[in-house]
C-alpha cells in the first residue's frame, strides 16, 4: 500500500503537469486569437468577402493574416482546429479531480462540519453541479437576455456568485474555491466542443456544398469566444487557490471568489481595448489593485475554524488512529511538525499553518496520514531544511506506521 500511494503521488503530479502544459497552450492560443480579432485592421487592398488583415513579425519572419467572417471563395483542403488544447486541459483537469478530491474526498472534498455526505454523495454532487451548470448557462445564453452581451454577463457574474456560496455549503473551503475553476473551466470547455467547433464545421460544410453560410453562426462562436477570453484569469486564480488558506480557508470565501471574477473582467477589458485600438484605460489597473486589496482585507477575517477538520476523524483515518504505533508516531508529528502547522504557528516568521494543515492533534495527525508520510516519511521535504531536526529513525517510523494504517 505504501508503495501505491507513492504510485498514485506521482500519477497525481503527471496529471497535474500534463494540465499545465495543455492550459498554457490552451490560454495561449486563446488570448492570441483575441488579440488577433481586436486588431483586424480594413485596407483597400482585401480581397473579397474578406473581414481584415494583420501583418505580423515573429521568430525571424512575416505572417500576413486574413480573416473571413464567413468564408472565403476558395477553401483550402488543410485546415488547422484550434480545440484539443481545450479538450486536453479539461481532461486532464478532471483526472486530477478525481485523483486528489474524489479518491481523497474524506479528507479533501468533505467538511463533516458542514455537511455530512458519503464519499459518493459527494462526488455525485461534484459531477450533478458541473454538468447543471454548463445546462444552465447555456440556456442563458440562448435566451433573450444572450442577444446584450452586457445584460448576459451581470446575470452570469450573478450566477458565479451564487454557486461560490453554494459550494461553500457544501464542500471543504479548498474544494469550494476549487470548484468553482473546475465549473467555470468546463463552461469554456463545453463553449468550444459544442458552440465554437460545430458552429465553424457548419459553415465548412456548406462552404463544400455550395451553400452560402448563415453569418449567424460566427457570431455565437464569437460571444462564447469572448467568454472564454474574460473567465480564464479567474479560472487561473482558483486552480492556484488550493495551495493559500487566505484564499480558501476564510469565512469570506466565497466573495473573494466572487471578487476575483471582476477582477479578471477589468484586466482583460484593458488589454482588448488596447489590441482593439481603442486607447489605453488605464483605471481598469486601479480598479484591479482596489478589488485586490478588499479581497486581501477580507481574507483577514474569521478563519473557517473547522475547514482542516480536525476535531473530527474522517472515515479513512481511523486505521491510522488503530495503529499499534500510533502514539510514538503522532508524538514525533507534534514534536518536529506541530510549532508550525497548528491554529497559532509558533515558529518565527510563520504566521499561518502551512496549507492550512493542523498536525497538533491525534486526530488532525490521523486525517492528514498520507501527507505526513509522503512529506516527512517518503521524503525529506518537511520540516523545510529539517529546521527541527527530526532524524532517520522518526522518518522510518513514520512510514511504518503509515504502512500499518494502510494495511500492509
């Protein structure tokens, strides 16, 4: 078991690098075709049907770009789609969900304080509020209230807002803020598989059969595009959040995240408004600054007292508090970890537990056995330095209790 949980830490992390090269190509191609669109520029010298141009220099040559809102007279047989970067960032995304907050949900997605749900419910609440989330915004988007882009994005920031509070009801303060990446993420996702990409397939066909394309559907690509474009900072955000308590673990949660949505609309306004031409405002900077600063003030509120849980045993830790070696193993975690992952850290400097892990207690110790062993057991990596001097006979120790716990 021991040596399966190593297993699953590093399946854990090719998810996690895998989802980070497929968003940064994703976010990347994303931000470089807005940018493209803004810019178009109208010559006399555009051939027909043709929306603008743009001349480009990179990597020691020139790119002569057109675009056609519809599409040009002739179509070449190679056309290049711009979706599995999309499809693969979200993949990935989800594996790692399941791997750390499903598998990992007694201790990760459920806050017994808050709501006390078997891990399946849990995950079928995941699941059911992704899926009902891109359903609804969709509807939104079809509705009347989609024909003005300003009147559909209140509405939408209303909604984001809503659900933020909603997972904080439900979920731990780390899976709250995280899910609200993974619900944003799969609407843009779900914009690009089933808007975006069919929407373009539509008009490629009836270029092919002689059909003059309906406009129309490069419009709604296009809204769903700029969608996209404005919820991707935010998204960002919170699939960072996980690794700051003052993000998650705070009673104002769930308007930080709320916050955070405006925050990412005003960046991005700036630098569409600049790629478009249209001047440089400048006061989205000031606004990004204030709304941070409020976010930060209210991260100094009340702390989500039993956010770590650990007044009460998940069900997956009580083979670790059964353990024959459990006591000698949870003193040597409260001697060389505890001045610092504790409610009020001791240690010089460290003003706030660690990832918001408490390790002062048996059973908060007995939650966290797998993180315990795999940073100060596995390997060296906590104390940072080993700063407390724990030694080679105390790691030993605990990786045999860990081994104990887990059964083998």
């Amino acid at each position: 078991m021991g040596d399966f949980a190593i297993f699953w830490e590093w399946l854990s992390f090719a998810a996690r690098w895998l989802h980070v090269i497929t968003a940064i190509a994703w976010i990347g191609s994303s931000f470089y075709f807005i940018a493209l669109d803004l810019g178009l520029r109208k010559t006399p010298s555009l051939p027909p049907l043709a929306h603008g141009e743009e001349w480009q220099v990179h990597g020691g040559g020139f790119y002569h770009i057109q675009k056609y809102l519809v599409a040009p007279e002739f179509l070449p047989e190679h056309l290049t789609w711009f979706k599995w970067e999309s499809y693969a960032t979200w993949l990935s995304g989800f594996a790692l969900l399941a791997i750390i907050y499903y598998v990992g949900a007694d201790l990760y997605l459920i806050d017994r304080h808050v709501l006390d749900v078997p891990q399946w419910g849990a995950v079928a609440i995941s699941i059911a509020s992704i899926v009902v989330g891109w359903i609804a915004y969709n509807a939104l988007c079809r509705s009347p209230i989609g024909k003005s882009q300003n009147g559909l994005m209140v509405v939408l920031f209303g909604i984001l807002t809503a659900m933020a509070w909603a997972y904080t009801q439900v979920f731990t303060g780390r899976a709250a803020m995280l899910h609200m990446g993974v619900f944003t993420a799969t609407i843009m996702t779900a914009n690009v598989a089933m808007i975006i990409i069919p929407n373009q397939k539509i008009v490629v066909g009836d270029l092919k059969a002689g059909r003059v394309p309906d406009p129309k559907y490069g419009a709604i690509a296009k809204q769903r595009s700029l969608h996209n474009n404005y919820l991707t900072l935010p998204v960002i955000f919170f699939m960072l959040s996980s690794h700051y308590p003052l993000a998650f673990a705070t009673q104002w949660n769930w308007l930080i995240a709320s916050l955070i949505f405006l925050v990412g609309v005003v960046i991005r306004h700036y630098f569409n408004t600049r790629h478009a031409r249209k001047g440089n405002p400048h006061w989205t900077w000031l606004a990004a600054v204030v709304l941070f600063l409020i976010i930060a003030w209210l991260s100094t509120g009340p702390k989500l007292a039993n956010s770590a849980g650990e007044e009460v045993a998940s069900r997956a830790a009580e083979p670790f508090l059964a353990a024959s070696n459990f006591a000698e193993a949870s003193l040597t975690v409260q001697t060389r970890c505890a001045m610092c992952h504790t409610i009020e850290p001791a240690w010089e400097g460290v003003h706030e537990p660690p990832k918001n892990v408490i390790l002062d207690n048996d059973i908060a110790i007995a939650n966290h056995a797998k993180d315990v062993a795999m940073q100060a057991g596995f390997s060296h990596a906590m104390p940072p330095g080993n700063v407390t001097d724990i030694t080679p006979e105390e790691r030993a120790l605990i990786v045999a209790w860990f081994r104990e716990g887990a059964g083998q």
